[in-house]
C-alpha cells in the first residue's frame, strides 16, 4: 500500500478536499497479486471551480507525475467540486474488469 498512500497525501496536500478516495483496482488486471499498478481516485475540492475536466485531470496527473511515471500503470479519475459530488449523491463511477487476450 506504499503507492496508495502517497498518492492519497499527495492529493491530500495539494488539493485540500473535502473527500478523497484511492481505489486500488489492480485486482481487476492481469497483474501479479498484491499490484500497485491500477488506481481509481475521486477527489472533491473547490480548487477544481472553474475547471474543466480536462484542466482538472491534467491537474491531478501533474500531482502524481511521479507515480505516473512509475509503478502506476493506468488511472482513473474522478474530480469533482463540492456542489458536483453533492448532486451526484456521491456516486462513484464502475470502472470495467480487464479484459484478456485469449
């Protein structure tokens, strides 16, 4: 959990949100057991207003430029302001199993 950590501070300082969330989802993948490789964050901060998503997500993957570069192989993720998680009743997106080659 070295990787799920550091991506929750880094977030956590950075961002300051009134909700975070880090998903390890390597388990949906074809990755050896106990991974860090595959993520899911959701992140809810008023430093996102005024943002667009895209401005949002580049945002975030500049916070985690290092792990991104790293161990971790894919990311999604969710980045909403308070008022946007609030209409959404805190709804998390599903996010879809690997698919394998046969």
């Amino acid at each position: 959990m070295i990787v799920q950590k550091s991506i929750e501070s880094k977030l956590k300082k950075k961002l300051e949100p009134s909700h975070c969330q880090v998903l390890n989802e390597s388990h949906m993948h074809s990755v050896p057991e106990n991974s860090e490789t595959h993520f899911k964050v959701i992140v809810v901060s008023e430093v996102f207003a005024a943002k667009s998503r895209v401005a949002r997500h580049q945002l975030i993957n500049g916070i985690l430029s290092t792990e991104i570069a790293g161990p971790v192989h894919a990311l999604s993720i969710q980045a909403h302001t308070e008022e946007e998680w609030l209409k959404r009743r805190g709804m998390i997106l599903k996010s879809p199993n690997c698919v394998t080659a046969d």
